[in-house]
C-alpha cells in the first residue's frame, strides 16, 4: 500500500524516475552484451534478433523504451527544476514528462507492430 | 452515552455518529503499540484539543509535546492517520476516514514516550546546515542596509517564516533512506542565510550543505512542500542550493572556495 | 551524495539529454522492417560518427548508472562506505566495458 503522504505528483514522479532508471540499469548489461555478438557471433545475434520478432518480446521492447523516454523526459523535467529560475510549475512538468514518454514509446510501438 | 463535557461542567447526551474513534501511539522508545480511545466529536476541534481531551478525561499519564496551539511555536505536530500535520490547527474533520483518527509520534526522528519525539536531531541538523548566523559587521559598525526589494532578500524572505515544526522532516522519505541527510528544514534554513548579505562567508554554507549528508541526496519528492504548514517550500529552497553549489562547482577555482 | 557526484550524474545527463533522443530516432527508424545484424552493421560498420556517438553515450551511461546504482543500493540496502564505493566502481567499470566491447563491435573490424 502506497503510505498516505506520498500520494501526490511530485512523489509518483520521483519514483517513476527511480524505477525507471533502475529498470535500464539492469537492462543495459543485457543489452551490450548481445550487440557485442556482432562481432564475436554474428549467426547468434540473427537468431537473438529472429526471436526478438515474436509478440511478447515486442512488447517487452516497447517496455524497455517506454523506460528509456520516461527516465529522459522525467530528467530534463529535473535538470530544469534543479537549474533553471524556479517555475512553480512543477506537477505540469511532471505531467508533461510523462505525456512526452508515452508519445515517443508509442510511436515505436506502432512502427513494431 | 455520556460523557463528561468539561465545557459545561456537567453531563451531556452524544449520540453514536458523534464519537471518534481515536488510536494512540503509546509507548516509550522503540516499543509500543496503538490504544484506542473513544473522544465525544464536537462541531469545531481540532486534532491537538483531541488529545488533550483523552489526557484530560481519560488518562493523564498521557505524553505529548505543545505551547502556544495557535500556529507559531511549532511544537505540537505529530503523524495524523499517517501524515505528519501541526496539530493546533488541523481540524478533525478534515482529517478523519470514518470517524477514525490515528495520532502518532513524528516519522523520522526518536520517540521519547507516546506522542513526543525527540527533536534533538532535527536541531543538530539545523545546526550542521550553517543555520546559525555569522554577521559580516560588529555591533561597533553601522547596521548594512538591505533592500525589501533586493533579489536575495526576496528569497529569503520566502524562507524564514519557518516555525520548526519538522512537519517537513517527518514527510520526507529521504531521510527516512538516509538518516544522516539534513534534511528540508535545516537546508531551507541554510538557503535564507545564502541569500542574506548580511552572512559574512557565505561560500561557507555552501559547503556546509555540500558535504554527504548535504542537498545533493534531495530527490525532489516534492513531500515538504507538500506539508509545509505554513506553505513554504522547502523543495525550491533546496534546488537553489543545489543550483548554487553547482554554479561554484563549474565557475570557481578551488583556491577561490578555500 | 556529496557535489561532486551530483556534478557528475547531472553533468553526464545532460550529455545523454540530446544522445537518447538520437538513439529513440535510431530505433524508430532501425526497427523498420525487422532487424538484422547485417543491416546493423551496415549503417554502423566503419563510421567515425556512429564509433563517437555511442562512444559518448557509453562512458555518460557508465557514470550515470553508476552513480544511480550507488544511490539506490545505499537507500534500499543500506550500504555505505567503502562497500558502497566499491559497488559503483564496479558497476560503472562493467558497464565501461560491456558498452566499449559492443561499440567496437558494431563500428570496426
């Protein structure tokens, strides 16, 4: 159960960006390591890539960059907080980071499908 | 049901909707457990006449911390039904999720026994944030004048109503995760002084809030502001110091920070 | 967290800030079709600026991620001191490595 004073924008957004980026973290390793096949396995890498064809890895795929825009929207909406004269705005930017994520992880989704 | 009305000194009918169900952190140190006791409700209340009823008609052994109960001195909050508030002035109504109350000890910091935490560390804190001032002059020399209009005063003026509540402290999750980080109120405290040209080095503070524990471990949660009593924000406070040590960070040799 | 790690995970997001959009792009744009590791290799095989995007984008990943990963594991698991320094040394190395392996394995030959 999320305790009662966390619920509010500014809260979900932090822990959406946590989650996020710690999402990526533990993608990434993954993620280098099979590219690196180019190199050392280039028929592993094809049959990797032939099985990344199917439905549900696709949709891990739009997962991982719904990760990826989140973590960047959420931090230029930070960067922004943090160094630029200070708005007041910021649950609109929060909401906006969010909005931006959807909009480009969507996209993808759509040229995937 | 009767119960005792200390108003009107004598006996008076309250009907079942108008009792509130009110469990209370009882206990000293770490242990303890909630009590759970039966509070007649009255059209204006507010959370701190509540407890003062049970420690009044019910059991006087009851500990709990506050003063002036109209919003100045700060010493009164504690956690309602899981958010901190100052309690003098948060009404009953307000606050309770069908007709229940829960009125604990302040998140985050030491609890002495029953509703009283111990603020010592939140004070530490304020200290170890540069809060305490170093004037630039003597009392031998002219007082500096300072412009209301000033950019930096300004600022600071959007700080330093502060009561110290530690309403902030007690909704912060970073210091939950990160005892010793200093937490909103002693970094607000600190970004008052950056911007009052009356401090002598204020390069000092700074790095005072620089350190490990400083405003770096702040993730922007917001909660602070969110609770201020007394709508502040702590959160701005915070990302302007951030702002500035950054700025000291990328724009001044070391030799310039010592 | 002290100013200068602050410094370096906000300094490296802001040289991922205009990378990642590039990457988004790429992907939207790879993905076209299927892919395939010829077509990969193809676009990437060779190029000084394909080796110098991903190059950067590999050593701000590796700080950014580290210093991340230090936070969180201090928060969650309570580590500190010289455990924790050395859990984002190795976290960043690795990732240095894996990333710097895999550029040089979709750019040179």
């Amino acid at each position: 159960m999320i305790r009662p004073h966390r619920t509010h924008p500014l809260w979900f957004a932090y822990m959406l960006h946590r989650l996020s980026g710690l999402g990526l973290a533990l993608f990434l390793p993954v993620h280098l390591y099979v590219l690196a096949m180019a190199l050392t396995r280039p028929a592993s890498l094809d049959r990797f890539l032939a099985f990344a064809d199917n439905p549900i890895v696709k949709l891990a795929e739009f997962g991982l960059v719904f990760l990826l825009a989140v973590h960047l929207f959420g931090g230029l909406r930070l960067l922004a907080l943090e160094f630029l004269p200070w708005s007041g705005r910021q649950k609109s930017a929060a909401a906006a980071a969010l909005a931006g994520a959807f909009l480009v992880s969507g996209s993808f989704l759509l040229r995937a499908v | 049901m009767y119960f005792h009305n200390p108003l009107k000194n004598d006996r008076c009918a309250v009907s079942e909707e108008d009792i509130l169900e009110v469990s209370v952190w009882r206990g000293t140190g770490d242990t303890g457990e909630y009590e759970t006791f039966q509070v007649p409700a009255r059209e204006s209340q507010t959370v701190l006449d509540v407890v003062t009823w049970i420690q009044q008609q019910i059991d006087p052994s009851l500990s709990y911390r506050y003063a002036c109960r109209v919003g100045m001195c700060g010493s009164c909050a504690m956690m309602v039904n899981g958010e901190p508030r100052w309690t003098c002035r948060t009404h009953v109504k307000k606050v309770t999720r069908d007709g229940a109350l829960q009125i604990g000890p302040l998140r985050n910091l030491p609890t002495i026994k029953d509703l009283a935490a111990d603020m010592d560390p939140f004070f530490d804190k304020w200290i170890a944030a540069g809060g305490v001032h170093t004037p630039s002059r003597s009392r031998a020399e002219p007082i500096a004048e300072v412009s209301p209009e000033d950019p930096g005063r300004v600022e600071a003026n959007k700080g330093i109503e502060c009561i110290n509540c530690s309403v902030c402290y007690a909704a912060c999750d970073t210091v939950a995760n990160t005892p010793d980080y200093l937490g909103p109120a002693a970094l607000q405290r600190a970004w008052t002084l950056y911007n009052d040209s009356k401090v002598e080095d204020r390069q000092a503070v700074l790095d005072a809030v620089s350190k490990n524990n400083g405003c770096h471990n702040c993730h922007t949660q917001g909660s602070c502001t969110q609770y201020c009593p007394n709508e502040l924000d702590p959160l701005s406070a915070i990302a302007g110091l951030k702002r500035a040590s950054a700025k000291s960070f990328l724009f001044k040799s070391k030799e310039d920070r010592q | 967290m002290n100013l200068g790690l602050y410094m370096a995970q906000r300094l490296s997001a802001m040289v991922m800030v205009p990378l990642v959009f590039g990457h988004l792009g790429v992907m939207i744009y790879a993905i076209q079709g299927g892919l395939t590791t010829a077509e990969i290799l193809e676009r990437t095989m060779g190029s000084l600026w394909w080796f110098l995007f991903y190059g950067c984008f590999v050593v701000a990943v590796s700080i950014h991620s580290a210093i991340g990963m230090r936070v969180i594991v201090h928060e969650v698991l309570k580590l500190r001191g010289l455990a924790l320094e050395l859990v984002m040394w190795a976290f960043g190395i690795s990732i240095l490595f894996l990333g710097a392996r895999a550029v040089m394995a979709v750019t040179m030959l």
